[in-house]
C-alpha cells in the first residue's frame, strides 16, 4: 500500500468557517439520486434540507462518499476502490474527509442558496472558504500524456497524487462547482419548491419554469395536496 499523503505539513479542512449543522437522522440504505444537472448539486442533494434541519443523511461515511462519487461520475469504479482500501488503512484519516465533505456540502448549499436568491457572493464567508478549498485542490490539477498509442492523442487534465490522498475525491467537485459558479448558468440554479425538500438543480427547462428536484415525488406530492384542499 502506497504512504497516505496528509496535505503537506498541515491537513486542510474544508469549510473551516461555519460548522454544518448536524443531521437530524441518517439512512445509508437511501439511494444517491442525481437530478441537480451537476455533481456540486449533486453533493447537496444527499441529504433533505428541512424546516427543522438536515434529514435523512445518505452521506453516512467514507464508504458511501465513494459510492455517491462514483455515481456521480467524479471518479471511476476502479478509484473508488482504492480510496475504500485506503481508507481501511487510514480509518481516523478517512473519518475526516468525511466530515470535510459535510462541510463542503453546507458551503456549497449556502453558496447555491444565495445564487437561486440573486444575492451578490463577493465578499461572503462562504466563497472565501471555497476560493480557499479551491487553490488547494486546483494545486494538484496537472496536464499529463496519455498511454503510447498508434495515433496522437490529446493531453489530458489528471489529479496529482490522486490514488495515496483520501481528499483527492473532494478535489473534482469543488471544480465543477467553480465552474458552474463561474458560468452563465449560475443564474438558472434553484431550490425545489417541495415542502422540506431543499435540493437544487439547475433549470434547463426549455421556459425557464421548473419548479420540482423531481416531478414524480415533490412535484406529485404538492399535486396530491392540492386536490385533498379541493376535496
């Protein structure tokens, strides 16, 4: 087993700002869905954003931080298992970037939240951290040639050190959501309109009027409340 890397000198946290509030209950039986038109989206959909607080935690551990990342097409079936075996090596390590992720995942909620509302992010707390988790991660995005083949092929974007570093897997959500953050579709991010839903999404809807994460659960749930009201 390759030597676990620990940041350099000083392990960095991310979201080392506002602690994220701790989830009123957890169930790592859920399936990960991914509707938010994005992998950062995706993060903060792991979890149901209540009146009462975060509910119903799918992002139970390292182990299934892997999972939700290889679904997400963050990284390949293959890496997630040799970041599960590391992290059975390095247990205390993996413990920490677990909770880095929930971290990660209360910034960006914060940050999408002010997006969907039309509030202006500079200066904020939380783009500070992220711009922060960013440089960190962005440090360690190189360009590498690919295997000796028959015919030239492009260079392509790779993560240094990737396989002997546990947070590596936070690495290429924190820049797809830099990128969607910096794009033009930073404007069509929203919150679904479901009663104690709070995930997002970005509406690509062809006018612009998607209200639901989904319509087959918060879209026929405030369906079926509406024809109760009428009954």
């Amino acid at each position: 087993m390759p030597r676990v890397h620990l940041s350099g000198a000083k392990y960095r946290c991310y979201g080392s700002g506002m602690s994220a509030p701790l989830p009123l209950s957890a169930n790592g039986q859920l399936p990960f869905k991914y509707v938010g038109g994005d992998a950062s989206l995706d993060l903060v959909n792991t979890v149901d954003w209540t009146t009462r607080g975060p509910a119903e935690d799918r992002l139970t551990d390292y182990e299934r931080l892997t999972r939700w990342a290889e679904g997400a097409g963050m990284i390949l079936a293959r890496q997630g298992s040799q970041q599960r075996a590391l992290a059975m090596e390095h247990p205390r390590l993996a413990e920490r970037v677990h909770r880095d992720a929930l971290e990660l995942r209360w910034q960006l909620r914060r940050l999408f939240t002010a997006a969907d509302r039309g509030e202006r992010l500079e200066g904020s707390e939380a783009l500070e951290e992220l711009n922060r988790s960013l440089r960190t991660a962005l440090a360690q995005l190189e360009l590498v040639a690919p295997p000796r083949t028959s015919t030239p092929v492009p260079l392509r974007w790779s993560w240094r050190d990737a396989p002997v570093r546990l947070e590596s897997i936070l690495w290429p959500v924190l820049r797809s959501a830099a990128a969607l953050l910096a794009s033009d579709e930073a404007s069509q991010i929203r919150e679904c309109a479901g009663e104690d839903c709070g995930w997002m999404y970005v509406d690509r809807s062809r006018n612009g009027l998607r209200r639901w994460c989904q319509m087959e659960t918060c879209g026929n749930r405030e369906k079926a409340k509406r024809r109760a009201g009428r009954g």
